[in-house]
C-alpha cells in the first residue's frame, strides 16, 4: 500500500524505536494522526528538548539533564562503593529492587570487539581517572550475565586491581544470557547482594 510522502516518512521515521516493524510503525502513525494529535504534538516537543538537553553526568556517565546527575550530587550516598552497570535502566532496576546506596559508573554497553566497541568507547579511561580521584573499598561489576557482560567483568576487574581496589562480582540466579533490566526484582536483588569477590 503506499500513503502519501509524509506518512511514509512517519513510518520509517518511528521504526528507529527499538522492536518496531513497519506493522507497528504503521499503527502507531494512523493513531497518532487519527486519535491523538495533542499527544502527537507533546510528544515532538518532549523529544526535541530531550534531544537537546539530555546529556551524560560527568562523572558516571548515566543519562542527565544536570552536569552531575541526582545519584553523584547526593552527599548521602555510601562513597565507598562503586557499581559498573552497562545502562542507565540498570542503575534504575538496581536503585529499585536492592538496597545499595553507593555509587554508580555506566559503561553505556559492553565490550564488543566484532562491533568496534574497545574500552574507550565504554568509557574506561574516564573510569580510571575516577580510580585515581577517589579509593573504592569495593568496586561492584554488575554487568549483564552475557557472554559480552562477562568479558567486560573480568576486564574490569584486571582494571580495578591494578588500582589497589576490589573488584566483587553480582552472583548465582541472575540466569545466564539475561539482562538485568528485564529480570524480576526478587532475583535482582538476591544475586546484587549475594556477589562475590571476581577471579
Ligand atoms: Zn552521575
């Protein structure tokens, strides 16, 4: 079927969201159009202003709108402790479901030689930087239990040591090949606090 130029263009446009084919694409456009032009409108605007201010925290990388996000600026958290997660939806899942209250450093990803993805892009550098700011009396490699998560732990881990500190890694029942967003808050919490020191 072919629709005029500019609902094409919608179409292809909404399929950069993750898990939408050009069916779902093409739903989401007629509702759009048909049944909710104010939502429609709202939701351009947030995404150009969230485009446009929406940066990373200088200092753990996470998503922010603030030059250092609300976790890093909270003298009430434990500054002794540093937690690696590969996405802001990690630090989400473990702020929600354990009782950590230490720091966080977000990788955005995983090592992925194949993709071009090395520790620069990965932001170790940075890491290293923050390992010679400040002393972690425990560094927390919470990435995801994927072949690719376990290859940046243990990464990871080599880097933490260097520096003197302990690199522990998140424990048994986060199931093998899962990612910690998408895994049920009872066994999140289990392996965060049940982790062990890394070989
Ligand atoms: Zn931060």
């Amino acid at each position: 079927v072919e629709f005029s130029p500019l609902i094409n263009r919608l179409i292809e446009d909404l399929r950069c969201l993750p898990g939408v084919g050009p069916k779902t694409a093409q739903r989401m456009a007629f509702h759009l159009l048909e049944h909710d032009r104010e939502g429609a409108n709202r939701l351009a605007a947030t995404l150009i202003e969230a485009v446009e201010k929406i940066g990373r925290c200088g200092l753990c990388r996470t998503l922010s709108e603030t030059k250092t996000c609300s976790i890093c600026q909270d003298p009430r958290r434990d500054r002794t402790r540093l937690c690696i997660v590969e996405t802001p939806a990690d630090v989400h899942a473990i702020e929600h479901v354990t009782g950590y209250r230490g720091l966080y450093f977000v990788l955005m990803g995983h090592l992925s030689p194949i993709d071009g993805v090395g520790p620069n892009e990965i932001g170790v550098n940075q890491l290293k930087v923050r390992f010679k700011e400040c002393t972690f009396e425990e560094v927390i490699l919470a990435t995801n239990p994927t072949v690719e998560g376990e290859a940046t732990a243990h990464y990871l881990a080599e880097q933490v040591r260097a520096h003197g500190m302990r690199p522990t890694r998140i424990a048994h029942g986060v199931p093998l090949g899962g990612e910690l967003e998408y895994i049920d808050g009872g066994t999140l919490s289990h392996a965060f606090n049940g982790r062990l020191d890394i070989e």
